[in-house]
C-alpha cells in the first residue's frame, strides 16, 4: 500500500485530496498545525499529526513514514495577509517548505515532492490570459513571490540533489469548506451573503475575470500529478502544471450562477475597484490535459450549485433551534 503525507491536510483543499487518496487506497498521513484548518474537516480513515511545518517535528514526521508522495499544501494562503506581514508569509511559505525539502533531500530522497503554487496571481497583470506555464511570472504579492520562490527553490532540489519534484499552479479553488480568506474568497463570501439575504458586493465594474475550478477536479488533478510518470523536472517549468478550467469567469456572471442555483436575486452593490487587483486572470491547461491525462469535469454551474448547497447545510446547522412548544 502506498503513502501520501498531506500538509495542510486539515484546510480546504488538502481535506478533498486527502478524500481522494483515501478512494484510491492509499494510506494518508495529515499534518497541520490548525491554524486555519479544522479537525472535524479531516475525512475518517486519515492519521493526523498536529506539528507546525516549520518545526524539527515535522521533518522527523517526513523521515519516519518515508512516504512515496508528499502532497504540500500547509500555507499562509491571505494574500492580504502577505501585504501585511510578508515576514510571517515568507517564514511560513518559504521557510516552511525548505524545511520538508531539506527533510526529503536528506532523509526521504525518494519521495515525490507535489506543491501547491499558484496560477491565479503567478503571472501578473502584463500577460495576455489564457496564461500558459511558460509565460513571464510577475508576481506582485509577496504571498505570489514566496510561490515562485518554492517553485525555483524545486528547479533547484530536482536538477542539484535529484528529488522529484511537481509545482501545481491552481486557479481559483472553490467549494465545500472553502475559507473566504483564499484565492476563490469570493465563492463564500457570496455563499454566505445570500444565506443571510445581504446584498452582494462587486468591486470595479465587475467584469474581472478569474478561472474558478471546483475542488474535486483539483483533488483529481493533484492524484494525477502524484503518481504519473513526467518528464524530467529540470527547469522552472518543466514539471509546473496549471490547474484550472481555461475559462475566465466575470465575476458578475459568478453572482448570476451562484444566485441562480441559491434560488434567489439579490442586490448588487458596486464599491470601487480595489488596488492592484488583477483585471484578467486564467489559464490554459492544455498541459495538464496532455501529461496528465486530467480535465475538469464539474461545471460551474454545478459546482457553484454544489457549494451553495454545503454552506446551506452548514449555516442551518448554526441556527439556533425554534422550538414551537
Ligand atoms: N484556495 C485557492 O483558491 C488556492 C489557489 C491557489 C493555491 N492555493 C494553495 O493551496 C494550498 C491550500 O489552500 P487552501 O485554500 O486549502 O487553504 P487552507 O487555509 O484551507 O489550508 C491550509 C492549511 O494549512 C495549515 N497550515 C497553515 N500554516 C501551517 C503551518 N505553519 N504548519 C502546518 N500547517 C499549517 C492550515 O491550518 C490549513 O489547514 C495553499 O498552499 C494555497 O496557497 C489555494
């Protein structure tokens, strides 16, 4: 039987890939330090090691299981954040991430190390979408340069100490016990404004777009680049897979689908357009397709339909109950 060890695995995405393993009988491994992610997140089945990544503890962890797959997705994931705290990004982001690829190198040679990067803030604003892996990167946050940074840190490991190594640049993830902090925020935010019937807000004239994928797709995709044969991860973006559905999506044609499958028609409030917010972002994943043999397969208005319909349960579950006697 085969091993992952999921970082991270506690979060959003990690908890769907560690579901997908699971399907496919591998044994999972999480560790997370709980920051953002939850226990009750985590799916029956997995063996859970609460450690910061940065810690002496999880390097033992990587050392120890030997896994043949460590899917790293433990992050500070606010670009916000990032903007104010770039030291507390890069000690997580950076830092955290030499610290398990020290531990591979020397303890755990074997084992496929697969990132999580981004392909939603990676290239800027000067690129004309759909981007493809080898277009210039430009990232203009420091959450996006400590993403690029790993990324070259792994061109390093791969051609100097001859780790095998995969970069996965994800779109904007949305669904299921997603955060509104994220990259896909927006997809909660306006989960949770149609569930309490507020308005929604759009900023700028709302006809930015950005490539929503649906976390079950990432999941799949993520099994893929863990256990497919690839090409030899030499340069940058030799072994960098965008993950996403090559559609930009406004995001007032998201407001539309969400209210749509929420059954509702909410007001739309405009705010001014927010400071250095990408105008167009999406990618092509014409490789993904080719290397990986993986496309998205859930649409958006079905994801967005399955998304509204989990924060729905989760919201009921919080009412207090009205009792009638
Ligand atoms: N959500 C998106 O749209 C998106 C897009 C591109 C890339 N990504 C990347 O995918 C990964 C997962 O994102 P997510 O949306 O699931 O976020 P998330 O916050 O739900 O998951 C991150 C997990 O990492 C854990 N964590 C954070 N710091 C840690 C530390 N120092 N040690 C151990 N665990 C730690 C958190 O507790 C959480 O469970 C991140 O690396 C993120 O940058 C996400």
């Amino acid at each position: 039987m085969s091993t992952v060890l999921i970082t991270g695995g506690a979060g959003f995405i990690g908890s769907h890939t560690a579901e997908r393993f699971l399907a496919e009988g591998w044994t999972v491994h999480v560790v997370d330090n709980l920051v953002t992610g939850k226990r009750e997140n985590l799916p029956a089945g997995v063996t859970f090691h609460q450690h910061d990544i940065r810690d002496a503890a999880a390097a033992e962890l990587v050392a120890s299981l030997q896994p043949e797959v460590i899917v790293h997705l433990a992050a500070q994931m606010d670009v916000r954040k990032s903007v104010a705290d770039p030291v507390f990004d890069a000690s997580t982001n950076i830092v955290g991430s030499l610290n398990l690829l020290e531990a591979v190198r020397h303890r755990s040679p074997r084992t496929r190390f697969v990132f999580s990067s981004t392909g939603g803030v990676l290239y800027g604003d000067h690129t004309v979408p759909p981007n493809v892996e080898t277009f210039p990167k430009d990232p203009e946050s420091p959450y996006a340069i400590a993403k690029l940074s790993v990324e070259l840190y792994l061109a390093y490991y791969a051609r100097v100490h001859g780790l095998d190594t995969v970069a996965l640049r994800y779109g904007n993830v949305y669904g299921p016990r997603q955060d509104p902090h994220g990259e896909a925020g927006v997809v909660a935010i306006f989960c949770g404004r149609l569930l309490e019937g507020r308005p929604l807000t759009v900023f700028g004239d709302g006809q930015q777009t950005r490539d929503y994928v649906y976390v079950a797709d990432v999941a799949d995709a993520t099994w893929r680049a863990a256990t497919r044969t690839l090409p030899a991860p030499a340069l940058l973006d030799a072994r960098a897979f965008n993950i996403g559905t090559g559609v930009g999506t406004p995001v007032l044609r998201l407001a539309e689908v969400l209210s749509a499958a929420a059954d509702r028609a909410p007001q739309i409030e405009f705010a001014p357009k927010r400071p250095g917010e990408q105008q167009e972002s999406y990618v092509d994943v014409a490789k993904a397709a080719r290397l990986l043999d993986w496309r998205p397969a859930v649409t958006l208005e079905d994801g967005l339909a399955r998304s509204y319909a989990a924060f729905a349960a989760q919201h009921a579950s919080r009412q207090p109950l009205t009792r009638t006697s």
